[in-house]
C-alpha cells in the first residue's frame, strides 16, 4: 500500500497511508496540524509552506519596493537638478554680472571727483608753495634821486608769504655796487 511522507516543522516524519490524504491531524510532540497530502511529490512539506506565508507577509514584502527607487524617479530627479542649475547658475552669474557693473560705475563716478580733488589739492600745494615775486619802482634809476622799489612776495594762492631776498645792485658794467640780504614777509621797500 502507498504511503506518503509528512514531515512535520519540529522535525517528526510520519509515514501515512495515501489513502488519508486530505485528513488532517495533530503533531503528537509538537501539536501543530498537518495534511496528510494526496501526492508525495507535490507537496511533501506543507507547514513550512504555511510559515513561509507568515514571514512573508511582514518581512519581505514591504521592504522590497522601498529600496528601489524607480527609474523615472531618478531620471526626473536629476532633471530637477538640471533645470534648477539652468535657472540659478546664469542668475548667478547674471547677478555677479550685476554686481560687478554696479561696482564698476561706482568706481567710474567716483573717480573723476577723486581725480579732480586730488588736482585741486596739488594745485593747492603748488600756490601755496610757489611764490610771486613783484617789483614795482622805476624802470631806470634817476641819479641824484632816491629811487624806491616795492617788492612783493606773494603764493599763487594771493596770500603773503615769507620770503628770503637778496638785493644785489650792479652798475652797468655788472659791478655789484652793493648787497643786501633780508627776510621779509609780505612787501618791504
Ligand atoms: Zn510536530
């Protein structure tokens, strides 16, 4: 007589007889409930079956879609990116740009007035260093006359300045007649 082999998931084998296929009947050590199957080599061990189910169902199943992340996904995440540096890089650089046009104005506007203020501020320098000497007397000395010379040392600027005059006075021939040396401010005569 046929017999069919039920291997039960604490390790117990029964040996069956075919012809109580489709009866079930408890595990006497370990109590769980086996199928005596109709075929032995269609299903020889249908618990482990059943449990494959029990684990399946929380362990495997979730898990598996999250950790791939789909194709398309990807494709249009790195789109995103793409279109996002599309739009910020030549913000950026247009900004930069921006930034960089408005500095330079700056600098152009400012530039001439700095120019300038230096200018005024040597040309300041130069008058106040620079002085202006003015004669004013005779043209000719008069013999038997006293003849009287102003001379006037002034900056550019008008203003009186100290000055250090040497007289020297030649006859015709280049002679010094005689010499003079003084400091003044302003005129003396
Ligand atoms: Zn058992």
């Amino acid at each position: 007589m046929a017999t069919v082999n039920v291997t039960c998931l604490c390790g117990r084998e029964f040996s069956l007889d075919a012809a109580l296929a489709g009866n079930s009947f408890p595990c006497p050590t370990c109590n769980r409930r086996l199928v005596v199957p109709d075929d032995t080599a269609a299903t020889r061990h249908p618990s482990p079956a059943a449990l494959t189910t029990t684990i399946a169902a929380p362990g495997l199943e979730p898990p598996a879609p999250k950790r791939r992340t789909p194709a398309w996904a990807l494709i249009g995440g790195v789109g995103v990116i793409a279109v996002a540096l599309a739009i910020a890089v030549p913000q950026g650089v247009k900004r930069w740009h921006e930034f960089r046009v408005t500095k330079l104005e700056q600098e152009q506007r400012d530039l001439p007035r700095k120019q300038q203020e230096r200018q005024q501020e040597l040309e300041r320098q130069v008058r106040q260093g620079q002085t202006q000497l003015a004669i004013t007397g005779p043209a000719a000395l008069q013999a038997g006359a006293t003849n009287t010379y102003m001379i006037e040392a002034k900056t550019l600027a008008g203003d009186d300045t100290d000055a250090k005059y040497t007289l020297r006075l030649l006859d015709k021939n280049g002679k010094e007649v005689s010499h003079d040396e003084r400091e003044a401010k302003g005129k003396f005569g």
